[in-house]
C-alpha cells in the first residue's frame, strides 16, 4: 500500500506577527483525515492554523496543499479549497441563519450576481449536516450558543472545500453540543479533510486521527494520535505531567493529580 | 423593490424641487418648462436644473462614503463628517480658496490626508486599524480642522471669507452649470462604490473569514476609504459641508436592507434628503435663502437619533 499524499506539507515555516516571532521552524505533514492541533494558550495554534489557510504571509519557509504552494494559489482559487472558522466570531448585524450560510458562497458566485441554483442546494445540505434546517429562517441574535456554532460551521460547510480548518469549535459547548458536533465532524471526516484547533485531549484521542503539538511556537511531535497523546509527549507538550488511560471505553487523558 | 420605491421617492422629489422657489409652478407647467429650455424653461433649466442636479449629486456621494466608512468601522458614529474627512476636506478646500488654487483639487487633498492621518493613528501592528480609536481620535482631526479653518477664514481679505463663510455651512446658493459638470467628475467615484454592497457585506464577517473566503480584505478597505473619501472631499469642494447626510443615510438604508450594507438605498437616501432640505431652504424662506446644510441638519439629526435610539434597543450596533 503507497501512504496517502499528505493534505499539508510544511517545510521550515516561521511566522512573525507585528514584529514578534510566532511559529518557528515548524516541518511537518498532515495525512488525510482528522488533525488535532494542541498546545498550551500563545503556543502558536491559532497562527498555525491561519499560516494553513494562506491568510499569513510566513516570514520563512512554504507550505503546500495537496501538492501546490499555498501562497501561488490566487485567494478565490485557495477559498474553494480550503475553508477557516476562526474562533467564536460575531455575526453581522441582521442575518438568519441561511444568510450566513449563504455567505460561504462568495468564492463561488459570479461578480454582481445573485446565487444559483447550485449555491442553494449547497447551502441545504450545509444545513441538513448541521441539523440547521428547522432554524434556518431564524435570526442569528435569536439563538442559544449551540446553534449559533453550529450556523458558522454551516457557513464553511457551504464553502464547499475539500480541507476544513476549525479553531477551537468545541469551546463554550456544554457537554451534550460538545458530543454532537464531534459526532457531525467524524460523518463529515469521510468527505473532507479536517484540521481542528482542540483543548479537550480526551476528545481529542477520540476525534483525531493525528495530532499535532506545539509550545512556544515549535513543533513538539506530529504524528498518529495514539503516540502524541501519551503522557511522556503531552508532558514536553504542556510542562505538566499527564495520565492516559486505555479502556475499553476509549482513551482518557488528564493531567496528573485531577 | 426597496430601491424601485427609493427612485420614485427622490423622482417626485426632484419634480418639487423644480416646481418650488420664488415663484410655484404646477407639475404641468414644470413638464411643459422642461420640454422648452429656450422659452418659459429658462428658470427652471438655467437656475432650479443645476440646483437640484448637483443637490442629488452631492447627496447620493455623501450617503454612499457614509455608509462605507461606517461599515469599514463598523461604527454607525464612523461617518466622514464625525471623524473628520469632511472637515479636513473643508480645510484643503479653503487653502485652495485663499489662495486661489483648485478648491476640488484641494478638497481632495485634505480628505486623503486626513483618511491617512487617521488610518495612522488607529493603528495597531497586531490588529489592524480600531474602529473605536478612529471614531476618537477622528472627533479630535475634526475639532482641529475645523479650528483651523476658521483661523484662515479670519486671517482672510472680507470678500474671499464670506464667501467662505457661506460655503462652510453647505450650501446649493449660486450653484449653475459649472458646478453640475465638475459633480459629474465626481460619478467615476461613486460607481465602484455603489457596485460595493457585496464586498461590504463581507467585510462585516470576522476578518479572518473574510480573507478565508476569498475576499483581499486589505486591499478591499483601502481601496473603499479612499474612493469614499475623494467623492466626500468632491462632494465638500462643490456645496460644502452639507451636515447630517453621510451620518442619517447609512443607518436609515440598513433600517430598509434588513440591517445589511446596501449603498445604492444609502446613495438613493442621500440624494432625496439633500433635495428634501433644499426644497424646505427654499419654500421656507424664498427670500432669505437660508444654507440647505442648516435644513439637512435640521431634518437628519432628529431622524438619525430616532433611528439609532431604535437600533440600539434592538442590539442592532
């Protein structure tokens, strides 16, 4: 069997934002499936995850999707192959939920033209993945949490692209939110590729099917979840020691002592 | 539908505007005069025809570069006659004035410099340009332009400041034909703003959505702020300061557009406000003449905070 070709391929990629050195010297692939991205808070994940999406400029370094240079890819060509929820955004004031979804459309639409017919289906099935089609005619500001989350992922959901990056989607969703949107990002795994920024390690072993670790900006490990999600690992990763247990319900990871 | 009813709101308008001054004339006799500019049009095409040309103009660019710096700022305070462009165009216009150069030339110069000054001051390496520091430190570039303005005006010879002082309050006063064709320069501007809507639209997304979806969000606000800004400094150059437009036009289109940026209601807004207080400035006081800026104010502010008092209520900003 020849291994899949790698979804991302990041070779010596720093980053600086304003000045300040972010991401440093950071190589490594992504296989097809889920990724989980870990690390402590100001480790570099949400910069990572933005550097993946093409909207920043590496100060060193290239990465390449599916085979090409992310940063010779024109911006409406890459929208079309890779989307970005970025974290907890606000709505625009005004929109139900379908118009928000619409807007995943704009890499597709034809300038000063309205949606087609195909943009529409598009945006159905976003909705029926999400479980939004009930609410989709409800008024963004009208909803609880839950729902609103579930809205923005419809919107990238209608993006249509191959790859879908997520930074942290599972935070400010109680327990019950949180199983149904892991639920929702294992069907939608068959179709799409998914990199996912995630705090809850459990979750994580359960969700990815690698992991990638950072702290302070450096690649820590990258690699298949089960050997990055172990406690000698976790402990480069996070400066604390850490309990994995391999049950029969699945793993459980925590930090020591909890 | 919105902009259909729009269009006839400001087209009977204008067929007012045309009927009302010194002397009525019946909507009949306004169309008869209309079908003869040698004849008995000779009012109508020579003195009310450029009036109200340049009126709607002037409204419609002052509508639209509100509603694009407000949704660039995401601030329904962010119009260019709040942070300022209005008065730095107003002070370029008035160098230009003393000293006998282009007043558009100059209008326009002070309202890219004063966008630049701004755009410098609110920003943050990290985060980009902060709507709540451009709305405050734009108040400041408007105090002091205007402080500016006046010292000029005052240093000035008695003719060159009243007519100065006229043209500071916003004025359709002694406006012909010349004027209807510089405002006509000022269409190149106003297009690519009015075909817009979708770009605003999704510039009110998160920003890194925004660039994620395809959209070049900095080029995209720059490009937006600085045509917004030469059609206000045009705007300025040809009637002054008209107070009010820009701030009322931008909420009350989105009070129409479900909350959404549309800059063909806001152009259509402005222009039918501006022919609105002009037709109050003139069946008020035909004899006075009072500035149309005094009536634009007097109209818009008490719209505008009716509005906005509602929209808070609703979370809307």
């Amino acid at each position: 069997m020849t291994p899949a070709p790698p979804i991302f391929d990041v070779r010596n990629l720093s980053v600086s934002l304003g000045g300040a050195p972010i991401l440093r010297d950071l190589s490594f692939t992504l296989p097809p499936g889920i990724t989980g991205l870990i690390g402590a808070n100001g480790s570099g994940k949400t910069t990572l995850l933005r550097s993946l999406a093409g909207i920043l400029r590496p100060a060193q370094g290239q990465i390449r999707h599916e085979g090409q240079d992310l940063s010779a890819i024109p911006p409406r060509a890459r929208a079309r192959r890779i989307a970005l929820l970025p974290q907890s955004g606000e709505a625009p004031a005004g929109l139900t939920v379908r118009d928000l979804a619409a807007r995943g459309r704009t890499p597709w639409l034809r300038p000063f033209l309205p949606l087609r017919p195909s943009d529409q289906q598009a945006i159905d099935r976003a909705l029926t993945a999400t479980g939004m089609t009930d609410l989709q005619h409800r008024r963004m500001d009208s909803l609880s949490g839950g729902q609103r989350q579930r809205a923005w992922i419809s919107l990238v959901l209608a993006q249509e692209s191959g790859t879908l990056l997520l930074d942290e989607p599972l935070n400010f969703l109680d327990l019950p939110h949180q199983a149904e949107l892991v639920h929702l990002l294992k069907s939608l795994a068959v179709q799409r590729h998914i990199v996912i920024i995630i705090h809850d390690l459990t979750l994580a072993a359960r969700l990815c099917d690698h992991v990638v670790a950072l702290r302070d900006g450096r690649l820590i490990a990258s690699g298949p979840a089960a050997e990055v999600l172990s406690a000698p690992e976790l402990e480069r990763t996070f400066a604390i020691p850490f309990t994995c247990l391999e049950t029969q319900a699945g793993a459980f990871v925590l930090p020591k002592g909890l | 539908m919105r902009v259909a009813l729009l269009i006839a709101v400001t087209l009977a308008l204008a067929l007012a505007a045309l009927a009302i001054g010194r002397s009525w004339l019946a909507p009949q006799a306004v169309l008869a005069a209309l079908a003869d500019p040698e004849g008995t049009g000779r009012m109508i095409w020579g003195l009310r025809m450029p009036r109200l040309l340049v009126g709607l103009i002037a409204g419609a660019g002052l509508g639209l570069s509100g509603l694009v710096f407000q949704t660039l700022l995401r601030n329904p305070l962010a119009s260019p006659d709040i942070i300022g462009i209005t008065q730095s165009a107003a002070f370029g216009a008035v160098c230009a004035m003393m000293t006998g150069g282009a007043v558009m030339a100059g209008a326009w110069i002070g309202a890219l410099a004063g966008t630049v000054v701004i755009g410098w001051l609110a920003w943050d390496r990290r985060s980009g340009i902060s709507a709540r520091a451009a709305v405050l430190q734009g108040l400041g570039l408007a105090i002091l332009c205007s402080a500016a303005t006046e010292a000029l005006i005052l240093r000035a010879s008695d003719g060159n400041a009243g007519m100065a002082m006229t043209w500071l309050t916003g004025t359709l006063n002694g406006i012909g034909w010349p004027q209807v064709q510089q405002a006509l320069w000022l269409l190149p501007l106003a297009l690519p703003l009015l075909l817009s809507g979708r770009t605003l639209d999704r510039l009110e997304l998160p920003d890194d959505l925004a660039r994620a979806l395809g959209v070049r969000v900095p080029q995209a606000r720059i490009g937006l702020a600085a045509l917004a800004a030469l059609l206000t400094g045009g705007v300025v150059a040809l009637t002054g300061p008209l107070g009010f437009v820009a701030l009322a036009a931008g909420p009350l289109s989105r009070r129409l557009a479900r909350g959404r940026p549309s800059p063909v209601l806001a152009a259509l807004i402005g222009a039918s406000f501006v022919t609105l207080a002009d037709i109050l400035a003139r069946a008020i006081s035909p004899a006075a003449l009072l500035p149309t800026g005094l009536y634009t104010a007097l109209i818009g502010a008490p719209i505008l905070l009716i509005v906005l008092a509602a929209e808070f209520r609703r979370n809307r900003y």
